[in-house]
C-alpha cells in the first residue's frame, strides 16, 4: 500500500505508464484532480491537449488509454475507470482500496513515515517572528508566528530538514535613543517585572527626549560608540538583547514555538563587507547620489526604483543584512529553501532582494536556493480598520492571549459547570490560545481579515473551538468502549456501504493531498479548510450512520473510521501548532 499513500501521483504514474503502451509520444502529460464526485474521485484530464495538439479525437485518446489501464490488476484491483464528456478519464475508488488504505495508514507516525519522502533531502531556513527587540509585540506580530510555525511543522512532517530562525531587529538607530534613556531613567523594578515594557517605554521617552538638539547629538554619540564597538556600550546592548530575547520567549513558549538560533540583524555587521565588494566587483551595484544602489533594468518598476545596499553616509540598511543573510544561510546552513515570513508591505523589499541574490549568486557561481517571501496582511478590528487598544496603541500581543484566555474560561465554565476549576483553567488556556492562532491560520493570508472575539471562539463554523470539539467527541466515544472492542478493527471491518462512510474515507484519504498544495503555496488555510471540511464529512457521518450496532463487521468499520478522522484531525490540528484535547 506504501506506493498508494498519494494517490493522484500514483495515478498520474499508471496513466503515464498507459499512455506509453498506447503508444503515445513521450510528450504526454496529464493532470489528476478531484473528479466530479458524482462519476469519480480523481480526473485525469491528458487526453484532451493531447488530442489537440496532434489533431486526435480527444475521446478516441481516451478510449485508447482506458483500455491499457484496464488491462492492469494493480490498477483495476483499486478503481472504476470511467471516461465522461469529450474525454476525461475517471476513477472511482473501490470501498475496498479505502479500507485497506485507512488500514496500512493508521496513525500519525505511518503518516509521517510516508509523507517524509515528499520533501527528503531540502534544508529550508524558515525565518518568522522576527521582531524588533527591545518592545513589546503586538497583535500585528502574531501572524508572522503562527504562519512560520505552521510552515516548518508541514515541512518537517514531509521529510525536510528545518532551521527555525528567528531575525530580530537587533542592531540600528533606536538603540541610540534607548541608552541614552537607559543610562538616566531606568526603573529598575519594572525592566525585571516586565523587560520589553521598559524598554519600550525608555525608548518612547528617549525619543521624546531627542527633541532638544543637546539630547539629540548624545544619542548620536551613544550610536556611534555603540557602532564602534566601544566595550561599555556592547555590555550594556548585550544586556538589553538578552532581555528582550527572554521576554520574547515567554510569550513563544505559550504559543508552542521554540527556535533554533536568533540570528538578528546584529549577526551580520561583521559580514556586510563582502556584500559591498561582490557586487561592485560584478558590476551589479552602483553609486547613485552617494549611496550604493542596484537597479533591474528588466523589471518594470525597479528599473528605476533603486534597492539601496548602502545608505549615503556609508552605513548598512535593512538590505544589506539581509543580503549578508541570504549569503550565510547558502554557505552556512547549504540552504536548499528559504522561507521568510512578513507582512505584505515589505513585498517590493524582498522581491528585489530575491532579483539581486539570484544575478550575485548567478555571477559567483553559488547555487541559489528557492526563496519564498510569504506575506500577509493585516488584522483589522471589526470597524474594518487596523485594531487599537482604547489608548490608541496598538494591542499587544500579550493582553490579546490574556483576554483569549479569560473569555474561553467564562464559555467553557458556563457549557460545563461540572468540570473541576483546574481543568477548566487547563481547557481554557488551550482553547484561548489556540482559539487565536487558528483564527489566522484559517484565513487566506494574502488578505487581510477582521478580528472578532464571538467569531474565532465559537463552537460552530470554521473555528479552533468546533474542531477541538470534534476531536474531543470521538474520543469520548471511544472511553465509552473496552478495548476488546477496539482491537483488530482493520480485521474485523468489511469495505465501506453506505454514502457517507464512502465519502468520509476519502476525505481522509485526501488529507495527503492537502499537505501538498499547502506546503506548495504556503498556504496553511487550505489544510484549515481540510479539517473543517473532514469535521463536517465526519459530522454527517456520524448522524447517519449509528457506530455501535450489533454486526460487529460493520461497528468495526465505523469505529475504524471515527478512529482515523480522528488520526486526521489530530495530525492536521498539530501541523497547525493546536494540540487536541480529551475532553472539554
Ligand atoms: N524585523 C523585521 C520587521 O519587524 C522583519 C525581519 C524579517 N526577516 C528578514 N530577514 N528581513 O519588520
């Protein structure tokens, strides 16, 4: 069955296999999708360009092709073949194949085994959260988090291997200002109370301070020394980099993300030399009105929009780090893949940095890795504009899991007052949380999308809450049973009858489609929208067909499927970062 853990690429490799002995010059292709689902499951829809391209009869192509695919057991053993319209060609798979496919796939480890050849042998860098230090993180900053997060789980369950790198903005103009402050205004209580708070507000206040032309130029004094690498300056930037890494890991450890290394913008100071000199010495950059720029002149905008590596008064930028990352993570790390997760306005920046790695690379002879900007958009408040505390401020990140928190307990109290405190206080922490995160993840990223507390902590429509619940539904089911009941149950079933037991295993069978196109587009709503959909297939399921009943064949199919949507949701949801509960 191992060969049959992907279906459609199973498919597509028996239709190639056809097409060959049929005849057919190599140059046929086709593409397997979801069929219709009243004549199959999965489309093979190749007969069709194939015929126009060498003025066939599409249908006769197609007749031609079936009557190879039937003429091999391994195939016919599985599915229908059918061909509909001008010439696509059906499969229909048969209630057999689900059962033994749902029996050799039983849980998240056999998954897991099978899915790791999808990506096996890709080193991805997946560079996500990336805050600037010494603040506090706000609402906007969740997205970065979870999307990240979810990202490197998806590619670690297929097999690549995963640096979780988190690129904070360590190093630039505000630390100036923020010393300055630190030095005269420190409340020392308060940075061990709450560190990013203090520096945050000691930077405000610098920055308030800077007004006055006197404190102005001692804050430029503070940034020179510090650029320079004077040891009491670098002591005190130590201080305040560990703190703000500690304070960040407070709130990543609620959200169950733990990285490899922090290799901020710091990191590379040292190494944004070689970045100046490779691209002179290529003719890639240029002096334009005192900086350093490189401009594309095969792109229509940034032909004239300048990527600027290299500010005017000879200081590095935002670009030049991250040129001297791309450079580091080839060497270093013999990236394959790298991932960098933000927000959709730094777009222009990374697209040229994409343009300007690939020519540098091109002309040094490096291997360029595939480079994926995964941007996103903004959380708006239910007015349709940006969300604000009442203060004007933005929310930080830290109160938002907080009220999370509260309001799940208040719903989880009132749907089960007889749960005892401390696992309410349990319950709630994971629904809050995870009630947040999965309110993201469910959206398409690209847009932006509106925050509202009844909506993402509902226990209906496509939310953390209905999806826990579900899971938490089949396991109480099987508290219910004694494990003789649950043994053997590949056994003791026999193939699938009714519509809906056909139709909730494939919608299991599916789920390794969906890690595909999700980790193709880095896009984690499409398995979001896989979990809901598998919750409802499972839902209707359940209400139509009764699970304990007295044939045993038939309790064990049942049972075997309630198992294996619950297999699905699990390793979906944990892909996510939401990890399940047994009861709520
Ligand atoms: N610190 C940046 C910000 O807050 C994000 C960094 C993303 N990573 C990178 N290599 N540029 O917007």
């Amino acid at each position: 069955m191992q060969d049959w853990f992907d279906v459609a690429k199973k498919i597509d490799s028996l239709v190639l296999e056809a097409a060959a002995s049929a005849g057919l010059e190599n140059s046929f292709s086709s593409e397997i999708r979801p069929a219709d689902p009243r004549f199959g499951d999965l489309q093979a829809n190749g007969a069709l360009p194939y015929a126009k391209r060498n003025k066939n009869n599409p249908r006769q192509i197609a007749q031609s092709l079936v009557e190879k695919l039937e003429a091999n057991p391994n195939l016919t053993e599985h599915a229908d073949i059918s061909i509909a319209g001008p010439g696509f060609i059906n499969f229909k798979f048969k209630p057999s194949f689900q059962l033994a496919w749902l029996s050799a796939f039983r849980d998240r480890e056999s998954f897991k085994s099978a899915a790791k050849a999808l990506h096996a042998g890709e080193k991805v860098v997946v560079d996500y959260g990336s805050p600037n230090t010494a603040k506090q993180m706000h609402v906007g900053h969740i997205r970065s988090i979870v999307i990240g997060e979810a990202i490197c789980r998806l590619l670690e369950f297929c097999g690549a291997e995963v640096v979780r790198d988190n690129h904070i903005g360590d190093w630039g103009t505000p630390y100036g200002k923020l010393f300055y402050a630190y030095k005269r205004h420190l409340d020392a209580k308060a940075l061990e109370r709450d560190p990013l708070e203090e520096l945050e507000r000691l930077y405000k206040l610098g920055s308030k301070l800077a007004d006055d032309a006197a404190v102005l130029e001692e804050c430029r004094q503070e940034l020179v020394d510090l650029q320079a690498g004077k040891p009491e300056s670098m002591a005190l930037w130590e201080t305040v980099n560990k703190l703000s890494i500690q304070g960040l890991e407070t709130i990543y450890k609620e959200l169950d993300v733990h990285y490899d290394c922090y290799l901020g913008e710091s990191f590379y100071r040292d190494k944004v030399e070689q970045v100046y000199q490779e691209l002179k010495d290529n003719g890639l950059s240029e002096e334009s009105k005192g900086a350093v720029v490189v401009f594309h002149p095969e792109h229509p905008r940034f032909k004239e929009q300048p990527f600027i590596i290299r500010k005017s008064d000879g200081a590095s930028n935002y670009a030049t780090t991250d040129l001297a990352t791309m450079l580091y993570r080839n060497e270093h790390f013999k990236a394959t893949s790298i991932v960098i997760v933000t927000d959709d306005r730094q777009k222009d920046h990374f697209e040229q940095l994409d343009l300007t790695t690939k020519k540098w690379f091109e002309k040094t002879r490096r291997q360029m890795p595939k480079f994926s900007h995964v941007m996103f958009g903004k959380i708006n408040g239910e007015d349709g504009k940006v969300i604000k505390s009442r203060s004007g401020d933005p929310i930080r990140l830290r109160q938002l899991i907080d009220e999370a928190v509260e309001r799940a307990a208040k719903i989880v109290r009132e749907k089960n007052a007889t749960l005892p405190e401390d696992e309410i206080k349990h319950i709630a922490e994971v629904i809050g949380v995870n009630a947040i995160k999965y309110a993201d993840l469910s959206q398409n990223r690209t847009s932006d999308y509106i925050f509202t507390w009844e909506k993402l902590l509902s226990f209906e429509g496509n939310t953390a809450p209905y999806l826990l619940y579900a899971a938490a539904r089949i396991q109480s089911i099987f508290r219910k049973l004694d494990t003789d009941q649950l043994a053997d149950l590949e056994s003791k079933a026999t193939p699938f009858e009714t519509p809906e037991e056909i139709a909730l295993a494939n919608k299991i069978i599916a789920f390794v489609g969906v890690l595909q196109s999700t980790i193709e587009q880095l896009r984690p709503h499409l398995l979001c929208t896989y979990l809901f959909e598998l919750a409802g297939a499972y839902s209707s399921f359940y209400s139509a067909n009764k699970v304990i009943v007295s044939e045993s064949d038939v309790q064990a199919r049942r049972l075997l499927l309630c198992q294996r949507t619950l297999v699905a949701l699990q390793s979906g949801l944990g892909l996510l970062g939401i990890p399940t509960l047994q009861r709520m």
